[in-house]
C-alpha cells in the first residue's frame, strides 16, 4: 500500500481533536515529500541533524517537532525552525531552548516528558518534578518557550491492561495539573504505532505514528 493511501486511512480513522505526527526518522525525503503532497504538514525526527537536514531540503511550511532525547548542547541546532520539542525533562533544558529560541526571535512550543512506562530505559519527570517545574518562578521569565502539555511513553508490551493503565495515569495527572495549578496544557502527547488506538481512547490528542505510514524503521540507519 503506498503512504498516501496508508496516511488517508489513518487519518479518517482517528477522531477529530487528535493530531497526526507523522514520524520520518531514518525515512527518506521522497517518503516526507510522498506524505507531505497527501497533506501531512507535522513529521516528527529524534535525531537533530538528520532533522535538519531534511529541514534544509524539504517544503518550509512544515511543522518538525523533535521527539527523541533532548541534548542541551545540540539545542541550537534546531533552534531556528523547530515547531514543538516533545521530550524535555529538566527545567535546565527549557532554560537553554529558550535562550537558542530568544536569539531567533521565536517562540518554541515544548512537552515536558513524564515516566509512565516500567522500563529503566524510558526517560521522563515523575509527577512531584513536574509540578516543581511549572510552580517555579523562573519559569515564568522564560518568554521564548511555552510549555502546552505533557508526553509519555508506555512500556514496550502487548499487555493491553498495563497499556491502558500507564496511559490512564498520565491523563489523569495532566487533568489535574490544569485543574489545581490553573495552567492552559492542551496538548497530551500519548501512542505510537503499535498503542495509539489505546492512547486515544485514555485522552491523548497527539499521537505520533511511523511505521503504520511508512513501513517499518530501517534500524540500520
């Protein structure tokens, strides 16, 4: 099945609130290009120069969130383009996206990353870190950067239940932030290819989805 017609019916079959990131890692640019010409405009990378690389070659009203590890010292790299940063896990992190965002007169959109999956290998803020964050005062100085939600990843399982469970958690905890802190996060960013459905169905209106559109990851590259 090509991608067009594997992103088509992807999209019709998520509900209306939730948004498609289409993740192009270790893809290539005529498979960015194949989706972005059925209408896809939000690709997600986890590493920065391969992002920026396809940043430099493809259409420039794409929208590229980063959703792999965040490294501090390669923030200015992508500084300049980047739309949303899916996984920042310290308040050091939002500190230096600001300050790389601050020099190109930009606004970066970020996720804060809690650990919701059993498995050591998953990085993430428990909730306690997460409330520290959004309560401190230096955060409000960060005029560059707006933190609009929250990103999890569940543990590698086909246990339904433990799926469920980890996602219900984090939807729970996102529920409360807005309600006892009084904050506007409006975006939960839950699902991959093989869990989105059970994601969706626990609250995530951002789910981010390779292999279903494009076949599975070359883990060579």
């Amino acid at each position: 099945m090509f991608i067009k017609e594997k992103l088509d019916r992807l999209i019709k079959s998520l509900p209306s609130n939730v948004q498609l990131v289409a993740v192009s890692k270790t893809k290539p640019l005529s498979d960015i290009q194949e989706a972005y010409d059925a209408g896809q405009r939000v690709f997600g990378e986890n590493k920065i120069q391969e992002m920026v690389n396809k940043y430099n070659e493809l259409p420039k009203d794409i929208q590229w969130h980063m959703i792999g590890h965040l490294q501090r010292n390669k923030i200015k790299h992508m500084a300049h383009f980047v739309d949303m940063i899916h996984g920042v896990d310290s308040l050091e992190k939002l500190i230096e996206i600001d300050k790389q965002a601050k020099k190109h007169d930009r606004v970066i959109k970020c996720l804060l990353q809690v650990k919701i999956a059993q498995e050591d290998s998953k990085f993430g803020l428990n909730e306690k870190e997460i409330i520290e964050i959004l309560k401190t005062n230096e955060i409000k100085d960060l005029k560059n950067i707006k933190v609009v939600g929250l990103m999890g990843m569940a543990t590698f399982t086909n246990d339904v239940e433990q799926l469920s469970d980890e996602f219900k958690s984090l939807s729970t905890f996102f529920n409360k932030l807005n309600s006892s802190l009084m904050i506007d996060l409006d975006t939960l960013s839950m699902g991959m290819s093989g869990d989105y459905q059970i994601a969706i169905k626990n609250g995530s209106n951002m789910i981010r989805v390779g292999s279903a559109i494009f076949g599975e990851r070359n883990y060579l590259a």
